[in-house]
C-alpha cells in the first residue's frame, strides 16, 4: 500500500500513575511512533482524578514531535476552570481537543457549570473560535446511559452542531452498528468524519470488565471462543489480533476515514495490528 493511499492512525494513552509508569509510557510511545500517528490523545484520569498526569503527557508527546489531543472533561468543571485551562493547553502548543462530559465519580452530584458535552463545545468555540480542533464522542452501539436510541442520536446531532470537527467512537466488534450510526449521522445532515476506535483484545477478562462498564457488546461467538480459550493467553492473543484485523479490513473497506487505536499504553497489540493491515511504514 503506497504512503498516499495509507489510511491515517490516531493513538490513544492514559496519563500513569507512577514515575515506573510514566517511564514506561516513554518507551511505548516511541514504539508506537513507528505508525506514524496523526495525534496521540492523553485522557483523563479515571474517576475525575486531575488533570496534571494529562497535560504533562501531552506535553511530552509535544515535546517528541508529535500532535498531542488533550481528553477534556466538563463534569464538575466551571467556565473560570475550564478557560484557565484552555489558556494553559493553547500556551503548550495543543491544537486538538477531545471535549466530553465525563464519567461521575461515584458520590457526586451535577455540580458545575457545565451538564453536557455540548455545553463544553459551545463555550470552548465562544472563547477561542477555531484555535483548537474538537473531537466528541460517539457511540455506535448506543451511550449506556441514552433513553434510547434516537435521543442519544441527538445527542450528538447537538455536539457537533455546537462545533465539533470530527468524532471517535466508543470501541465496538459489530461494524454493522458503526456504518448504521454513519448514516444515521449523514441522513441528519451532519458533514464530518466519524474515526473507529479499534481496542485490541488480548485479555478476556479486562476486555469483559470494560465492556459491561462502557456497553461495548462482545458478540456471543467472541465471547464463547474467549472462553474456551481459558487462560491460554498466547490463544487468546492470536484470536483477537484476527479478529480485530478483520474488523479493521471491513471498516477500511467500508470507508471509515481513519483508525483510533485505544493502546492502554502497550504497542504490542496495536503494532501488531497494524502489521497485519499493512500500516507500519516500510523502512
């Protein structure tokens, strides 16, 4: 596959924990620099924890010559927070955003000034117009939280509408559901470029947990072939990089514009995968 033809690759991290982790998240980038990414995006610390473990990632990638995409959460936030905080990513050289809502922290109430994804896009484009480049959520196989799934599609709708560039989508092993929603999206008249997010499988039991957690289906014949695999995770391994290759061909093939690769900051899996889809550049 020639480098023009080559579709482009988005690699997502989370912000560690530890001195280990950060050091080993060095190491994982470099490795993954290999796909040459179009952006790597930093989240948020799970459970609302703050902020300075992805903004100091994000500078790192910065500071390795690559495009950086901060996770952006408004749950708790208020507009004075969150525009000290876009003043801080913009001095950094940060060009892309990924504005969600963000998880609850068990125990918390709706405080701040800010109850949806679309409120955060609509103050991030009034204070700083198009300095940044917003990337939204979207869930092909419906939000867990949506009433249903004409509302969650307007939820959507009211995202972009707000100003959202681009989305990425929740991870999901049903490509049906994803060209369904792209069309869905179209047949609302929305004109922009809805990104896969590919989550390699190499652990049953992780993949389960986070699935049942975000509504990501794991279809049956996945979920029973993972079973029987017990825990041979060099069986495992094998399944689901032809599995999510697979996957990958199909989307591809369908048209999706480009592949988000949820890494959980490892490049083994996701190298692989790219292995396999002819999108590791030939030195």
């Amino acid at each position: 596959m020639s480098e023009t033809s080559r579709i482009p690759v988005s690699v997502e991290f989370f912000p560690p924990k530890t001195p280990e982790g950060v050091a080993k998240l060095r190491t994982v980038r470099q490795q993954l620099y290999a796909l040459k990414p179009e952006f790597c995006s930093v989240t948020f610390g799970a459970g609302g924890s703050t902020q300075e473990g992805t903004f100091n990632a994000v500078g790192e990638i910065l500071a390795e010559g690559v495009s950086a995409a901060s996770h952006f959460s408004c749950i708790g936030a208020t507009r004075d927070t969150v525009r000290a905080q876009l003043a801080t990513l913009k001095a950094m050289g940060v060009k892309r955003l990924v504005a969600l809502r963000g998880d609850m922290p068990s125990g918390y109430g709706a405080g701040g000034e800010f109850h949806y994804a679309s409120d955060l896009v609509a103050f991030i484009r009034s204070e700083t117009g198009d300095d940044f480049h917003i990337e939204v959520a979207a869930y092909p196989e419906i939000h867990p939280q949506a009433k249903s799934p004409d509302s969650d599609l307007q939820a959507f709708a009211t995202k972009v509408r707000a100003g959202a560039n681009s989305a990425i989508t929740q991870y999901f092993y049903n490509p049906d559901a994803y060209f369904r929603f792209v069309d869905d999206v179209a047949a609302l008249g929305l004109n922009l470029p809805v990104v896969p997010g590919i989550m390699p499988i190499t652990s049953s039991t992780q993949l389960m947990r986070f699935s049942d957690a975000c509504g990501a289906e794991i279809p049956r014949w996945i979920r029973l072939r993972l079973h029987s695999f017990g825990d041979d995770t060099a069986s495992i391994k094998a399944f689901g990089l032809d599995v999510v290759t697979g996957l990958c061909e199909q989307l591809r093939a369908g048209g999706a514009p480009a592949l988000h690769f949820y890494s959980m900051n490892q490049s083994t899996a996701t190298l692989a995968l790219c292995g396999q889809l002819g999108l590791l550049p030939v030195h």
